[in-house]
C-alpha cells in the first residue's frame, strides 16, 4: 500500500490535534468551544485556515477584526500576528494547512 491514511478526532472541546507533519506541509485539526482561541502569535509559513464549522474571528497585524464561516478559506503570509478566536455558541472547527512545513521554511 502506497498511500497514507489519516484520522480526525471529532471533540466538543478544544481541541488542536497535527495530523500530518512532514517535509511538504504541517496539517493541523482545531476545535474551540466558545470562549476560547489561539494564543497571539505569528505566521511561521504561508497559512491556510479552511473552517469546516462555526465562526472564526481574526486580527491580523494591526487591522480590525473580521469573522469568517464555514467553507470560507483564509490565508495568511509569513510573519503576520495574528489573533484567532471563537466568540459564537457553535464551535468552531478548521483546518490548518502551513506550507511549506514551518521547520522547513527559508525565513525561520
């Protein structure tokens, strides 16, 4: 068998789960309950939200804050703060794609 195959935790809770790190890319799962969000932080690669479910409230640098839904696809360049929150009753549910794999990325 030449392919890979992988499992998605479903979580009511929070929950951020990496699903594939290799060479090519670093694919994450995460869940947040109301309430809950990512610490501030920068992009370490090029940053590809993809929400599955519920609301996802950013602020990128110094703009204002914008909220995105399901099926909505975000990206975000390298070495961007970026402050990710969920302030909806849905939890919200995304994928997060960085490519090429932060630990392979000529800029860190």
């Amino acid at each position: 068998m030449r392919e890979k195959s992988y499992k998605i935790k479903d979580s009511c809770e929070k929950d951020i789960a990496k699903i594939i790190d290799d060479d090519n890319l670093l694919l994450m799962h995460m869940t947040l309950t109301k309430g809950t969000g990512l610490p501030e932080h920068f992009s370490n690669s090029n940053v590809y939200m993809i929400i599955v479910k519920g609301i996802l409230t950013i602020k990128l640098a110094e703009q204002e804050e914008k909220e995105y839904g399901q099926r909505d696809i975000v990206n975000i360049p390298y070495n961007i703060k970026m402050n990710i929150n969920n302030f909806n009753d849905e939890i919200l549910e995304f994928f997060v794609i960085k490519a090429p794999n932060p630990k392979n990325y000529i800029g860190n």
